[in-house]
C-alpha cells in the first residue's frame, strides 16, 4: 500500500445520492471544493482523492477513500489529520460522517512509536503474564501534595504497581506539580522500601505547546518515573515531542478525555481506532481505551478490536499496553479480564479509595480480585478468605 486508505461511515442527505456524497468528501480533503475550479490543472489532478468503494451498512454507508500519499507531509500528524479527518464532518449534504480507521504506508509511518511500550513497562516493574492494577489519585482535584502522597503511599502499599494524576490535575495552586512530585515520590519511595516493589507514577504534565517538554523536565529533575498526557486536549504533537525528546527516558501514560465527544456518537465524529493508531506512531506507552463494564458508554467488540491496533504488528512499533479505566471496582474485575486478556491495565479510582476500610485495603482487593481470575476461581469464593475483596463485594457486589 502506498496511499492513505481512510474508512468513514456516512449518510447523506435527502438531495445527495451515495456516491455523491463520498465523492464530495474525496473532493474536499484533496483538490476539490463545493464548485468546479478553472484552477484546478491537470498536474494537479494527480492528487485527487479516490473513491474505492461505497457501500449500504446500516442506515447509512460505508466508503474506503484513497488520498495519495503526496498529500501528506511525512511525519505531520496534525497535517495528517487535516487531510483524513478536516472539513469533511461539516459538510451540509452529509448528515452523519464517521471516520472509523486509516491506513498509513509505510513511508508516512515512520516514527519513533513507543519507546516502552508493555513489555518496557513490565521490565520496570518485574512482571509476567499479569494484568496490571493502577489507581488514579482521587478525589481527583483538591488534594495537598502531602495527602496525595499519603494517598499513594497507601495504595502502593496495598500493592497497586501503578499511580497516576488524574486528567484535570495538573500544576494548580492548590496542588504545585513539582512539590506533588517530590512528596510522592519520597513516599514511594518509603513503601518501596517496606515492600521491596517498584511503583510507578504518571505524572500530568499537560500543558501548552510551547511548556510541555519544560515541564516533563522538571517532573524528571524530582525523581518522575512515568509522564502522563491528556493527549487529544494537548494534540499528538504534544505527545510526539515528549516521546521524541532525547531527556525523556521514561515511560508516557496516555489519557484520552474529551474523546467521547468524537468517539461517543455511532454514526458521526472519530472512533477510537484511528485515536489508537495515531497515539502508537506519536509514542504513547500506555493508553485508555476503555472498559467491557465500567462507568462510561462502552461496545466490546470495538474495544477488542482498538486494544489489537494498540498490540498488533505493525511496522516494527512496539505494543502499547491497553488501559482499561473508568468505574471499574474489584467486583468488575472478572468481567474485565475475561473478555480484555490479561494483556491489560486495570485502573480503578473510586473501585479503591471508595473501599469501606480504606486506600490500601482497596489495592489490596483489586490485587486479590486479579489473582482469583488468575486461579480461575469466582471472585464470592476467593473472597471467602481474603477479607479486603470480601468488604468490597459487599459494598459494589460483582457486577
Ligand atoms: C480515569 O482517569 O479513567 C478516571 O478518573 C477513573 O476514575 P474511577 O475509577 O473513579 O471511575
């Protein structure tokens, strides 16, 4: 393949047949407009869009289009995007236009990827064939750095192997990012030391484009050992420079907020297989990609499918390790691993600082919870002597 193949899902309006409409598209991300162009001339016509294919799916259609590569500036993600998702989501004779998946060659492909990746992340903590269990530091704003390393401390104790900021925490007055990383790092430091295991913790350093690198800089200067980007607020080139700055040699957790906005509406925006995709060529080494049960919308055969363009070959970049978060409790843990693999972060917020007997025993339960699906026993049995799940399926059950 030499070309860029987009796949969008669309319907039409009244007035515009199919064909019509997918042709429309392939005009305005490439030589076209609304209106025939004396300007367009014939050497540029090789830059026309093509449409592949149209075809009936639903209440609408599906169509491949192929941009020619020479359209695209290589190794531009946010011209990239430009091309494959710009103007075309506004346009009146479309009701609903969803691009759900691009192809790159390989010429338009090369970058860096992840420079962890799962198994870099899992060689930092010593693991195998094991989910991870996370935790995001909650209540998510509020906190001082001192209670939020309290916090941490807590739950590295109870034997979560990772600790992240949560997507609006950055570097506000009530919090400074730089005497939060100092505080929590000491303190996992401290539980380190007691339990003999490494933690790591993402720190938030979302920021404008022009301060992102500066301050992963100085998350780095206090001891960081993971940065974390709400990368579709920052942009993937926000992204693509931390995992391409040659100062930054640790791994980046990727959060997706705002993504529902794109990715929520069956029939119009952006899926989350693109977003996986882009974030693996930008860098990312962890990245949400959702859940089978937890508190946001979810399709499980979409996230089947999303996690596998996060972990299949592809072009030599690494596997990104999947992150399944939001609403998740010690009883949904199961549900989770049973259908995601155990190729998989778990994060659970409110699922472990919510525990009736606290930060560690919540940990504590997640970890027992993973390891019952690991023995392949149900979650109410194991719990019958591990006190920590029991006192959790009591509050939030197993569903
Ligand atoms: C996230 O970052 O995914 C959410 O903050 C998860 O929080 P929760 O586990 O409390 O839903």
């Amino acid at each position: 393949m030499e070309d860029v193949i987009a796949h969008y899902y669309f319907r039409p309006d009244e007035r515009t047949t199919p064909e019509e409409a997918a042709q429309a598209i392939a005009e305005e991300e490439t030589t076209g407009t609304w209106t025939a162009l004396t300007t367009r001339q014939d050497y540029v016509r090789r830059l026309d869009g093509i449409v592949e294919s149209v075809e009936k799916s639903g209440r609408g259609y599906l169509t491949l289009i192929r941009y020619p590569a020479e359209i695209f500036e290589p190794g531009n993600i946010p011209q990239y995007l430009s091309v494959v998702a710009g103007n075309l989501f506004g346009l009146g004779r479309l009701e609903a236009v969803r691009l759900t998946d691009v192809e790159f060659p390989e010429s338009l492909a090369r970058f860096n990827g992840p420079n962890f990746g799962t198994e870099g992340v899992r060689h930092l903590l010593g693991t195998r064939n094991r989910p991870h269990v996370g935790t995001i530091i909650k209540p998510k704003v509020g906190l001082t750095p001192a209670d939020t390393a309290h916090v941490a401390y807590e739950a590295a104790s109870g034997g979560v192997d990772f600790i992240k900021d949560d997507e609006t925490l950055t570097n506000q007055s009530f919090c400074p990012m730089n005497e939060r990383v100092e505080a929590v790092m000491a303190r996992l430091d401290e539980a380190k030391d007691e339990t003999g295991r490494q933690v790591l913790y993402a720190v938030n350093v979302s920021d404008r484009a022009d301060r992102i690198v500066e301050r992963a800089e100085e998350a780095l200067e206090r001891g960081a050992n993971t940065l974390m980007v709400d990368v579709l607020t920052c942009g993937y080139a926000a992204l693509q420079a931390l995992a391409e700055e040659p100062g930054i040699s640790v791994p980046i957790h990727v959060h997706r907020t705002m993504h529902a906005a794109m990715t929520r509406n069956p029939e119009h925006g952006i899926a989350m297989r693109p977003i996986a995709r882009l974030v693996r060529m930008a860098g990312g080494d962890q990245l949400h990609t959702g859940t089978v049960s937890g508190k946001m919308g979810h399709n499980a055969e979409e996230l089947l499918l999303d996690n596998r363009a996060l972990t299949d070959p592809w072009y030599g970049f690494r596997p990104v390790f999947p992150v399944a978060s939001g609403g998740l409790h010690p009883g949904k843990v199961h549900a989770e691993l049973a259908t995601l693999g155990t190729e998989i972060v778990l994060q659970a917020g409110g699922g472990i600082h919510g525990h009736p007997d606290g930060t560690a025993a919540g940990a504590r339960a997640m970890r027992q919870a993973v390891d019952a699906f690991l023995e392949g026993i149900s979650a109410s049995e194991y719990a019958k002597d591990h006190v920590e799940l029991y006192r959790a399926l009591e509050l939030w059950g197993t569903s």
